[in-house]
C-alpha cells in the first residue's frame, strides 16, 4: 500500500496527470473493495478473538490510508476541473 500511495502522491503533484489520478482513484476504490472481501474471508476462518482484533486493526488502518488518499486525490480532481 506505501507503494501505491507513494505513486499516487507523485502523480497528485504533476499539473496534467488529471486522467491518470481518475483512474488511480478508481483502481484503489477498487482495491479497497477487494481487502475488505478478503478481510470477511479471513474473519471467516480465525477463532482466535485477538487475532481477530488484530485482522481489524489491520483492515482498518488500510481504510484509513485509502481514506486520506483518495481526499487528496477528490482535491486534486475539484482544483483541477476540467474547463
């Protein structure tokens, strides 16, 4: 996720990458969606209540970046509106 963020940081920064943070954007909803699914699958199959815990620390941590990433990029994209 640092990787994905780290590129989506560098894209934010170039004037004319509008296109390219729309699809960024997209593909970490996308992403996000995936994680979740995978967390109710792993959820799924721990019995362990801490363990459990720390899965959802876990998922929720990576929500929180998803979260804070895709604010900057809506910021980017409402700055840089198409005319």
């Amino acid at each position: 996720m640092n990787r994905v963020c780290q590129d989506f940081e560098a894209l934010i920064r170039q004037p004319e990458s509008r296109i390219d943070v729309k699809m960024t954007l997209d593909s970490i909803s996308k992403l996000l969606e995936r994680c979740q699914e995978a967390q109710n699958a792993v959820e799924a199959v721990i019995t362990d209540d801490d363990e459990i815990e720390k899965e959802t620390q876990r998922l929720m941590d990576f929500e929180r970046e998803i979260s804070s990433a895709r604010g900057r990029a809506e910021k980017y994209l409402e700055m840089n509106a198409e005319p």
